[in-house]
C-alpha cells in the first residue's frame, strides 16, 4: 500500500512538471503567432492543461478500465469549475468580456450536454466518440480563425508590447512523452490502490486522479492571475473543459467497446450538467463586468455535496 502511495505520487509530480514544460512551450507557440490571450487560453494553454487528463483517461481506456477513464474526465470538469474557477477568483479580479467569452460559454454548456447524452445513453447510430473528435477539430479551428480576428481588435495593444521567447521542439515532444509515461504510472497505481482498499477505480477517478490532473489548470489560472491576464485564466477553464470533453471524451468513447453499456450512473452526468450550468450563468450574467469574489466561496461550498453525492 505505501509503495503504491509513494509510486502514485512520483507519478502525479512527474505529471505535473512534465504539464507545466507543455504550457510554457505552447504559449510561445501561440505569442509568436500573436493570437488573442483568450484563444490562446481556450486552445492551446487549455489542450496542454488537459494533458494529464488525456495520459490517465487514454490509459486506463485502453486498460479496459472505463469508470476511470469517463470519471476522471467528469470529476476534473467538475473540480476545474468548483475549485480551480474559484482560486482564480480569491486571487484576482476575472472580468468577462463581452464577444468572444459569451460565446464560448454557449459552447461549453451545449458540448457538456452532448457528451452526457452520448457517454450514458447514445443517440446516433455513428460512433459517440467521432462525433466528439470531429467537433473538436472544429471547435479547435473556430478558435483560430476568432484568434485572428481578436488580434486586430481589443487584444492588438497587448500583444504589440510584449515579446515572448520563441519555442523549440524537443521539450514539446520531451514533455508529451513524458506526460505519457507518467499518465500510465498513475492509472496503474490508482488500479492497485483501488484492490488494496477496496473502493472502486471509478471512485478515485471521480476525485484523485481528477483532483491531480487539475491541478495544471490551477497552476496555470495562479500565474495568469498573478500576470493579471485574467482573459487567459477564463479562457484556460472554458478551453480545458471543452477539451475534455471533445477530444479526451471522443477518445475514451472511441475505445470503449460496443454495444455501449452504462458505466457511470445518471447521477454524475446530472451533477456535471448542473455545475456548467451555474459556472455559465455565472460568466453569462457579468458580461462586460468584474465576477464578485463571493462566487467562489458558492461554488467551494458545493464540494461536499460532490464528494457526498459520489461517494459510493
């Protein structure tokens, strides 16, 4: 049991710092194409923070540990809105633009509505995860083409005045591959802490391994606040999230066998549907404003009744 805690948790440190080396070469990436802070943080920054989700759920999937694979991409949807929203909020101002956040609100509560519907009960005769992946990609170019325009409009002085290093390949690809390895590191002690104690693998993804793998988008929402780039920090939450969904979601969905059976109860899917839902209204009803601080304790206060709810 030890030795699993101590090799879960070399994992999860590896996880991160592999992530963290990810994020800062993705950003470059972005500058230097002199995107808008907001795509920058819904594309890139946000495929990079959802890294760790990728490694453990992909993983555990290809594993045949399915529970793991959807809860910990529900679980870190969750906790990326419940904890990670609310540090961004207690350690700066978040004010939510008026074009470009509206819509990718929209866009987050209507992905998370069909992953729901495709992961607990399908209703298409083509794969669920297709679906998912070919949106993905579409989401991923919309987001490009919005970045360009963003650049010529509200975000072209800030990105006139700074200038960012430039990237380099080989710690890209180091990073990813690390991730990896650390990604299978995890699923495989979180599968041995699960018979040691007896609770389920669907269970710890649903909190520990969600709770780890947010922890790049909390890492992530510290220093773009501190940098006062509040526009990344809500585009780093909105883009995570859908990420999961799409392209981490079509995965999972991809490589779970078919005819599909129910691996989460209906519960989960309705406490996730919920939580968007409140994050959305929250962001749709400041548009153009400054998010109040006690939002955050709000949503602070409803883990336990997650955890309450989950806990099997």
């Amino acid at each position: 049991m030890l030795l699993s805690i101590l090799l879960l948790s070399a994992g999860l440190l590896i996880l991160l710092w592999s992530t963290r080396l990810f994020v800062i070469q993705a950003e470059n990436a972005s500058r230097s194409l002199r995107l808008s802070p907001l795509i920058i943080g819904t594309t890139l920054v946000a495929i990079g923070t959802s890294m760790p989700e990728l490694a453990v759920s992909v993983t555990a999937a290809v594993r045949g540990d399915y529970g793991l694979a959807l809860g910990n991409i529900i679980g870190s949807n969750i906790l990326n809105i419940l904890l990670v929203f609310s540090v961004g909020l207690l350690s700066g101002r978040i004010r939510i633009g008026t074009t470009k956040t509206p819509r990718n609100i929209f866009l987050l509560l209507l992905f998370t509505t069909l992953f729901s519907l495709q992961a607990h009960s399908p209703v298409s005769r083509f794969p669920p995860g297709l679906i998912l992946l070919l949106l993905a990609v579409i989401f991923t170019g919309l987001e490009y083409f919005w970045g360009l325009a963003g650049r010529k409009k509200e975000d072209r002085a800030r990105l006139q005045l700074k200038h960012y290093p430039r990237f380099k390949w080989p710690p890209l690809v180091f990073s990813l591959a690390t991730i990896f390895v650390a990604g299978y590191i995890t699923v495989i002690q979180v599968e041995n802490i699960s018979l040691l104690t007896g609770l389920s693998t669907t269970f710890f993804g649903l909190t520990l391994t969600a709770i780890a793998t947010s922890l790049p988008e909390l890492v992530t929402t510290l220093f773009s606040q501190n940098d006062h780039q509040d526009k990344l920090t809500a585009g780093n939450i909105i883009g995570s999230n859908i990420y999961n969904l799409l392209l981490i979601g079509g995965l999972v969905l991809l490589l779970t066998p078919r005819p599909f059976v129910r691996i989460l109860p209906l519960t989960d899917f309705v406490f996730l549907l919920l939580t968007t839902l409140g994050f959305c209204l929250t962001l749709f009803a400041h548009k153009g404003r400054v998010i109040p601080k006690y939002f955050a304790l709000i949503f602070i206060l409803l883990v336990p009744l997650y955890l309450f709810i989950i806990y099997p």
